[in-house]
C-alpha cells in the first residue's frame, strides 16, 4: 500500500513543494537501486556459476586422480609379485600365500579379490608341471577349458583362498580372448596391462557385474629382454591381480558428491561402459554442466563422464530472483524512509511551534508561582548572589521590592559565608536537595529561624543562575516543639515516679501477703491442732457425729493452708521475669505422667505423648503449666471408662514466632460457653466434692503463659471431654535456637 499523503498546507503552495521534491528524490533513489541491483544480481548468478563449474571441475580431476592412484598401489602389489619370482625361480604355493598375506589385501588393496600367478607354458611344459605337481603328492592339475593349444597361461595360485578363487585355479586364461589379447600384449611389450572389461570369474553371484585383470609380467631376472623375439621366448608367466569396478570405485573415491554423477567408459576400441552412477543420465539437456577427464591407464584409454545434477540455470534465477527480492525491499524501504524525513519536518515545526507555546506557559506557571508563594523563594548564582526574588522573601527580610538582587543571601543571615559550601554541594548530587537552618535578626531585634532548602536549577542560556533556594520562618514552630519538648520530660519524669510508686506498693503488698499468710496459717495452725488433740483425747465423749465435725474442720484448715501457698505462688509469679531456655516438652509431659502414676497407682489411664515437642520457656514454670494441665486431665477422667489423655502439637504457619501446643482428655468436659472462666482465681465449674480443688491451678497457666508472650484457651463439651492449648516462643529471646 502506498504511503499516504499529507493534506496540502492552507497557507499556500510553499509548504507542498519540499513533500512534492522530496516524493520525487524518492521516486528516483527507488528506480536507480533497482536498476544497481537487477545488474549486480546478474553478474553474481555468473560469477557464481564459474565459481560452482570451478569447484565441480577440480572436484572431477580430483576423482580422477584418485582412480588412477588407487590402480597404481595395484601396480605395486602384483610388481612385488614379479619381484618375488626375481629372487626365486618358481615360489611354492606356501611362499606365494605367505606373500599375498603380508600385502594384507582386504584392508590395504579395496576391492582386489586376491593376487595370482599364471605361468606361460606350451604342451610340453605342461606335461611337465602336471608330473612335478603329480610327484609331489598334490595330486592331477587339470586345466579349463580343456583341449589341445599350442600355448596355455592356467592360474596356478590365487591368494587368499576364497571359495571363487579356489573355483579359477586351473582356468586357462590365455585360452580366453579378452584376457589372451592383454596377456600378449604383455608378453610382447614387458609392460603392465589391463584388460577390457570382463566377467571375472569369481563374479558368480553378479552375471552382469564388470571385472578387470592387471597383468605383470615374470622374466628370468626381473627385467624384460630388449628385443620382441627375446621377450616371447624368455617370459615364464604373469602375475595378474582381478578386481571388480564398482568395489575398485568404491573403495578409491568412497561416493561421489551429491551434486555431481560419474561415469567410466572404456574408450580403447569402441565404448564399454566400467561404471555408471545411478543419477548419471547419458541423454542430460545440453544446457546441463558436463566435463570429461581422458585417462591411459595400463595400456587401456578411460573417459571419466561428470555431470551436474543441480540445473545451474535454475541456481542461478534462484538467486537472481532472491536478489531482486531484497533490493526490491532495500529501494523500498529508501521510499518509505524518505517520505518518512519529509512527516518528519512537518512534524518538526508542529512541534517545535507546541514547544515554545509550552514554554511561555511553563515560564508563566514559573513567575506565578514566584509571585504568589506564600514562602520566600530566592534565584541564586555561583557565589551565592540574589539573581531573582519574590514578595514574600522581600517580606521576610523587611526590605523594599527590588532591593535583594545582587546582594549575597548569606549577608542577610547570622551565619558564615554560605555562597560555595562543599557539603551543601555532595548534598545536592546525593539527594537532589540540601536543607539547612540558620537565623537571622530583623532590624528591631527579634531573631527569628529559618529553614533553607537548596536544589540546582538550569538557568536559561547566558544567564549564571545556579540555585533555587527556598526560606521559610520556623520560629514559631520550633518554640512550639521546645514546648512540646518541655511537656513530654515533664510527663517521662511522672511517670517515672509513678512506676517508683507502684514498684513501692507492689512490694508492700507482698510484704503484706507474706504477713497475712502468716497471721492466717497461725490460727488454721490451731484451729487444725487443737481439733486433732480433741478428736484423738476426747473421741469417745464427743460421739460419731462429733469426731464427723472435728474431721471436717481439720480438712477445712489444710483447704484453707493449701490456698494461701497456691495464692503466693501465683502472686510470685508476676514478680519474676521468666527464664528462656530451650525445653523439650516431651520430656517434661513424661516426667509428669509417670510422677502422677506413681501417686496414683491404682489408676489406668493411657497417655500419648506426641515426640520432638520443643518450646522455649522458663524450665521451672512450663513445667507448672504442664502439672497443672495435666494434673486436671487425670482428675476429670476418674470416671471414664478408657480413660485417655494426649499430649501434641498443632500444625501452625512456619513463618509464626510461637508453638501452639494441646492437652485433651475424654473425661467429665465443661460446657464451652464458660470456657473463660476456668482462668478466674477461685472460679470453678465443677462440685468441689466430685473433683478436688481450690480454683487456683488454671489461673496460675494462664498468667504463665502469658509471661511467656503466648496465649491460652480451652474447648470442651460435658462428658466428652476438653481440650487445652497454649502457645509458647519457638526460639530463645535474643537466641536463634528453635
């Protein structure tokens, strides 16, 4: 879609002609990127065409080559073969094997199927290798084909002795065309040779597969005879090694790039066609790459046919088109960036022409703000000189309007010279603002306190404004926080007579609770003394129904002894700051259970202690608190058939500082609505002659519990039991133990 226009300026046609240029310089930036770029993709298809014929031509020798190198380590396997007849006239069949053996021929020698030895023989010396082999127990050599011929060239060894290879000992090779035409011309010239192609005859298995032979010949000596007539009559035979082309190709050059196919053609007498890859199309367009690489190999001539299997010219218009492409995009995009510079300066004076309207109206907030502050505002340059101030800074210092500019602020005030001061600076580059207090002393002789607060201000180009400094009078507000001041050590220095007065109470009051306990427990002493004596003196004069009373008013004074010692006890517990150690509750819960089966041993009750209970806590009171808990849960469950209490913990946030634990039991339970004053001194919800008690042990865990900063609770319901919990810190306090 093309770029939109923008609407032509009222103002006239001015406005519109650096748009209608700029379009144009946009137009022709476009069509002279894609004529550039249409004549560089073309001239890069070329040269990247040579380039790829380059590589697949070098690429082609190189396969060549390796053929040729691959034929030459034959030439050196069968010419050691030459070489052993050289030191011995004929090898035996265990010196010949020993031989190929050395070579190693699978692993060093690809796709040669052995190594043998063909001697040149006519009828007589047949006769008389026939009786040699005879005479020493290898039994008749017959030959392959048979008949009568004036000369034979049968293979008498052939290593390693493969199942083919031990089929072609005996073949008369010199009695087959192909092979005789390569033997001959062997004998004659005392040169390498191969065949034409053939069907080998361990190739059993593959009729159409093609083989070669290569043909060495064996002189007495080693070296061939100078004249042709000297050749034929000395030669004793050849050693030839055969070889199937697609195992020798194979194994030479491993497999021929994916982009190119070969094809072998033996081009010594006609065509014969040794190797053909399966891409290879002999009948390709002629517009295809080809190249051909003519090679004399042994006596023999080869034409290696190479072709591309990737269209160049399809290569080529695919990267042309991927060209054209991306400078199509280029050229456009240098439109749409041009357009883009022309939006771009009409937005410019848009916004350059909003800029200054925002500016003017930024300067007007300034004065204003200037103008109307009900604080004093000062501009400020480098060496602390007034640039411009307010009314109400003019106000603040009593002077005419107009006057304070160019006078330094620190003359003004009772302080030392403020105009370059260090701190102020770090200040100001930490915190955006430095704030200070200084006096001053008006011309009728009140001093008066002022807060200063610095910031750095930009001032407008060429001017030497630096600070803006803002001064407010704190007098009042500084009197009025030395009054608040003044009332808050009053109040401190009341309380702290107050707390010296309660702290004397509190110790009259236990002085006083220790002296009544003992004018108290004095009489009950008495009273429970001078009953016994009567009781044990006088039991027959006073009857049953007497010593029933004086029973009673003994049991009454040891009730009466019993509160006074729980009451103290619970008095001296508000006194003493608690201990913080770290507690292990299981252990402590068992401690108790078995003290309150030792006391009671006739009961049996079955309490469960949940393990790894640790609190933090003063060992002397948690331990009353479990007593205490305890101590009620095997007295209400007296009348429980199963009697059963448990002891545990509740699953509580990690992240909480305390540990809520529980004690819960199956006996006689409460009604839950009265649940808050089991932890009343004296309140109980049970008749005192059904559960033995004074009211005083629950009240005693709750103000332990919470001298411990926790908290306690309890849930019940009548005969099925209640339950206790309480929370306790999880670690010491000012420790980090759990």
């Amino acid at each position: 879609m093309a770029p939109r226009l923008p609407a032509p300026s009222s103002t006239g046609t001015g406005n519109r002609w650096p748009f209608r240029r700029g379009y144009l310089l946009a137009l022709l930036v476009l069509v002279g990127s894609l004529m550039l770029v249409f004549a560089y993709a073309r001239n890069a298809s070329e040269r990247e065409r040579m380039i790829a014929e380059a590589e697949d031509v070098a690429e082609a020798e190189r396969l060549a080559t390796a053929l040729q190198e691959r034929l030459l380590r034959y030439e050196l396997g069968t010419r050691g073969g030459v070489s052993l007849f050289a030191s011995v006239a004929r090898p035996t069949e265990r010196q010949w094997q020993a031989y190929v053996e050395g070579l190693n021929v699978r692993s060093q020698f690809p796709g040669l199927m052995g190594l043998g030895y063909a001697p040149y023989l006519g009828s007589d010396g047949l006769q008389a290798l026939q009786l040699e082999m005879r005479g020493a127990g290898l039994g008749l050599f017959e030959i392959h084909p048979v008949g009568i011929r004036e000369r034979y060239g049968p293979i008498l060894y052939l290593e390693p002795k493969t199942i083919g290879n031990r089929a072609a000992v005996g073949y008369d090779m010199f009695s087959e065309p192909v092979r005789n035409a390569a033997m001959s011309v062997v004998r004659d010239t005392g040169q390498i040779q191969l065949t034409a192609p053939v069907h080998l005859l361990q190739q059993t298995d593959s009729p159409e597969a093609i083989g070669l032979l290569m043909y060495a010949p064996i002189y007495p000596g080693g070296l061939p005879p100078s004249t042709l007539l000297a050749r034929r009559s000395s030669m004793t035979g050849w050693v030839y090694a055969p070889f199937a082309v697609g195992e020798f190709v194979a194994g030479a050059i491993g497999s021929v790039p994916d982009r190119l196919a070969m094809r072998i053609v033996d081009v010594t007498k006609g065509e014969s066609v040794l190797h053909l890859d399966a891409g290879f199309d002999a009948a390709a367009d002629g517009a295809e790459w080809r190249h051909s690489v003519t090679k004399d190999v042994y006596g023999r001539r080869w034409r290696i046919d190479f072709h591309s299997l990737v269209p160049r010219q399809q290569k080529s218009l695919d990267d042309l088109q991927a060209t054209l492409l991306a400078g199509v995009f280029a050229s456009l995009l240098l439109f749409a960036m041009m357009l883009s510079l022309v939006h771009t300066q009409t937005r410019a004076e848009r916004i350059a022409a909003r800029m200054s309207e925002s500016y003017r109206r930024s300067e007007q907030r300034f004065r204003s703000a200037m103008e109307y502050s009900v604080g004093g505002t000062a501009l400020l340059d480098h060496e602390g000189r007034i640039v411009e101030a307010n009314p109400a800074l003019e106000a603040l210092f009593d002077v005419r309007p107009g006057s304070l500019e160019g006078k330094e602020l620190a003359s003004r005030l009772d302080a030392t010279d403020m105009s370059w001061d260090r701190e102020r600076d770090i200040a100001i580059a930490e915190f955006g603002a430095y704030r200070a207090t200084r006096r001053m002393v008006r011309a009728d002789g009140d001093t008066r306190q002022l807060q200063l607060v610095y910031s750095s201000v930009p001032g407008e180009i060429g001017s030497d404004v630096t600070w803006l400094v803002q001064i407010e009078d704190i007098t009042d507000r500084m009197r009025a926080e030395e009054q608040v001041r003044s009332m808050n050590r009053l109040l401190e220095a009341k309380v702290t007579q107050r707390t010296r007065e309660l702290t004397h109470a509190n110790r009259e009051l236990e002085s006083f609770a220790y002296s009544v306990s003992h004018d108290l427990r004095a009489p009950l002493r008495s009273v429970e003394g001078f009953a016994r004596v009567l009781g044990e003196r006088h039991a027959d004069a006073i009857g049953e129904d007497g010593r029933g009373y004086l029973m009673r008013i003994r049991n009454a004074a040891l009730r009466m002894d019993s509160l006074i010692d729980a009451l103290l006890k619970m008095s001296r517990i508000g006194r003493e700051e608690p201990k913080s150690e770290v507690l292990d509750l299981s252990r402590i819960a068992g401690d108790v259970t078995a003290e309150l089966r030792q006391a009671d041993p006739g009961r049996e009750v079955e309490v469960r202690i949940e393990p790894g209970l640790v609190a933090a806590g003063d060992p002397a009171l948690v331990r009353d608190v479990l007593q205490n808990l305890l101590g009620n849960a095997w007295k209400f469950t007296r009348d429980a058939e199963h009697a059963r209490i448990d002891v545990g913990r509740l699953h509580m946030d990690d992240d909480d500082e305390l540990e809520t634990f529980f004690v819960r039991d199956n006996g006689a339970g409460f009604e839950s609505g009265y649940a808050d004053k089991l932890f009343r001194p004296f309140q109980r919800l049970h008749d005192a002659g059904s559960y033995v008690g004074h009211g005083i042990g629950l009240a005693t865990v709750k103000r332990i519990i919470e001298r411990h900063g926790g908290t306690v609770g309890a849930e019940g319901e009548p005969g099925r039991g209640a339950a206790f919990r309480f929370s306790l810190p999880r670690r010491e306090r000012g420790g980090g133990v759990e």
